[in-house]
C-alpha cells in the first residue's frame, strides 16, 4: 500500500476510535447510575430497618415493663387469697367445733324392733289436735302453670312452716342434687339452672315424696332399707334420721311406684304417708314428730292404693287423690280424718283441672293455703277455696 494511502485511512480510523470512546463512556455512566440507585435503595432500607427495630425494642420493653407490673399484682392478690383461705380455714374449723358431727344412720336392728312395737300399740288411737283448724277442702278455686322444666316426674315445693320463698326442686325420681332458686321469679323466668344453687346430698334421694320445712329438708334415703333423713339446709349437714317402723315396704301410690313413703306437713305439723305389704290395698298414715323423726301416732286407712297418684294431709285429714292407668282428671276421692270430725261420705268430691297426664307429686302448703304440683314435667299452682268440715 502506498504512503498516499495510508494518508487517506488514518481519518477514517480516528472516527472510529471516537466513536467507541463514546460508548464506552456511556456504558461506564450507566453502570455508575444503577450502582447510585442501588446504594440509595440499600440505604433508604437499611434506615426504615433501624426504625423499625427501634420500635419494636420500645415495644418490647414496654411489654416487659407491664407484663412486671401484672406480675406483682398477681403476687399481691396471692398473697392476699392465701390470707383468706387461712382465714376462711379458720372458720370453717371453728364451725366443726360447733356443729355437732352427722348422726349415724346405720340401721340399728333392735331400735327399729322397739319403734315397730311402740307405733303398733298406738295404732289407730284417737288423734288429739294441736290446732284449732277445722277447713277442708270445698275445690280448686285457681290453677297457675308455671313453666315446664325438667323430666316428667319430679317435686317442687317451699318452705311449708318457715317465710322463705326459695323454690326447691328435685328433678326426677332418684338424684343427690337439689336446685335452690331464690325466688319464684328466677325459677319462672330462667329455663336452664344456672340462675339456681346446688345442694349434694350426703345420700341419694329416691321418689318425690321429701319435704322442706322450718329451714330443714325431709328426704327418703335411696340405698338400703328406707329412712327419713333430716338435713339442715344452713349448714349442709344431716341432723337425724329414722327408719322408718314398717315390714316390707311397698310404693304407696299405685299409679307412682317410685314413692315409697310421702312426707307431708299441714297446720298440725309433719306426716308420713305410706303403705307395707301387711295391708297392701290401703293406704297408711303415721303422725311424725319433726324434732326426732319419732312416730306419734299411725293409722290404716279406707283410702286404697289402687289408681292412687299423690297425696297430701289439710288440717288432719289425709287427702287422696286417684286417676286412671291412661292418665285421665285427677280428683280427690278418699279423705280420711283422724280426728274424726269429717266422715269420708260427708267430704266434697274434688276435681283438678285436666290438664297434661298424671301428678308425681302435689305438695300442700299450709300457710299459702295452695297445693305445688308436677304434672308430667309442667310446674303447676293449685289455690283451693276452703269450707269448714261442719258445713261440707
């Protein structure tokens, strides 16, 4: 190639090198400003990083502060409960030295043998009032149905001797748990129990023929032969029992065979109603005294069991009420006076209204002058217009 040549190519080269000059230039700015952007994400990053472990450490020991504080306070109210429960400990010992020990309520063989001898020697002897009460029923002057609450057969009652208006419930045939609502408006009002206190029995119930009265419950012992128990409702603890004088016990009530023995009270005082197997088709009557559980008085009445489904005593006279295998109208038609004053045929046939099917149990109580009733799970009230006995 000659001189003149090589004078003509060195332009052409020189444009060439600019021209890669400028792009390599340019691929160098490039590469800076994606090193700047990515420098200033890391550090906008890193100080959101710091920011935000800054107040989680914060956050944290403000947890710590509170939650040693929280620790405290619980270390002061158990302190303070471990106070109490000495305390409470203290008491409740101070009780038992106070309240007699619960009675033992063994059977005792020759006991029984002499109550038996002494209740038959005064068998069917002429009953001296305590009372000048002399009503009878004349009929249901009104019926109220409460609610219904729990399984078909079942007891509700109060207090028939003192002013309390707990309502107590035994909820079917055989338990050792009695609800206590405060008042009628809690029992009405509120279908599930959880507005009513428990009481556990020391011994299993059976039946619905147990009674509250003058602060004290009268409950039919399950196991065992049948005994009356006497448990004071203040302090939880039983204050006597008795067995009851009877060979052979059967259900009184023919239309209730899971009552053994109904406990009554009236303006004379407490009753037992009851029937054995000596006398198997009547019913039976026995005057109880509520202090020891002894029995007064007994009597073998006309009343049969047969259709019989409850019972209950007014002023002395045994009421019977009777229905039918398919539960038809309950009506009283048996009364047995054991003063004598009403003749059975001189007594007003009386019906309560049909209602459901048959009563598990029907409770007078004297001073309300009305009769609590369980028809077939409905808690029912019956107040009864009144007569004297002469002028029936």
């Amino acid at each position: 190639m000659g001189p003149w040549r090589c004078l003509l190519l060195l332009p052409l080269l020189a444009t060439a090198l600019r021209a890669q000059q400028q792009q390599f230039m340019e691929y160098v700015e490039r590469r800076l400003t994606l090193l700047e952007e990515r420098i200033s994400q890391w550090h906008d990053q890193s100080s959101r990083y710091s920011t935000e472990l800054r107040d989680f450490k914060n956050q944290v020991l403000g947890m710590l502060e509170t939650a040693e504080k929280e620790r405290e306070a619980m270390r002061s109210e158990a302190e303070s409960a471990a106070v109490r429960v000495d305390r409470l400990e203290r008491e409740v010992d101070y009780l038992e030295t106070q309240n007699p020990a619960p009675p033992c309520v063994e059977v005792d063989e020759t006991l029984m043998e002499k109550q038996v001898a002494t209740a038959k020697q005064r068998k069917n002897e002429k009953y001296t009032k305590l009372t000048d009460c002399s009503d009878t029923i004349a009929s249901i002057r009104a019926m109220k149905i409460l609610k219904r609450f729990g399984s078909t057969s079942g007891l509700w009652t109060k207090d028939a001797a003192g002013n309390s208006e707990k309502i107590y419930v035994f909820d079917g045939t055989a338990n050792d748990t009695v609800y206590v609502f405060p008042r009628m408006r809690e029992f009405t009002l509120f279908s599930a129990t959880r507005k009513a206190a428990r009481i556990k029995l020391p011994y299993p119930w059976v039946g619905t023929g147990h009674l509250v009265y003058d602060g004290h419950l009268y409950y039919i012992r399950q196991q065992g032969p049948f005994q009356v128990i006497k448990f004071n409702l203040a302090n939880k603890t039983v204050v006597d029992s008795s067995v009851f004088p009877a060979e052979e016990q059967i259900p009184v009530f023919g239309l209730s065979p899971f009552t053994y023995i109904e406990v009554s009270a009236d303006e004379e005082g407490l009753w037992a109603i009851y029937a054995t197997k000596e006398d198997e088709k009547n019913i039976c009557l026995a005057k109880l005294d509520p202090t020891s559980l002894d029995i007064e008085q007994m009597w073998d009445t006309p009343c049969p069991r047969e259709n019989a489904e409850a019972a209950f005593v007014v002023c002395g006279a045994l009421h019977v009420v009777y229905n039918t295998p398919l539960p038809s109208r309950s009506r009283v038609q048996c009364v047995f006076d054991v003063s004598g004053t009403l003749a059975p045929e001189d007594a007003s046939l009386v019906y309560f209204p049909k209602r459901y099917g048959s009563h598990s149990s029907m409770k007078y109580n004297p001073r309300e002058r009305q009769i609590y009733a369980w028809d077939d799970g409905y808690q029912i009230i019956y107040r009864m217009e009144m007569k004297k006995k002469l002028e029936v």
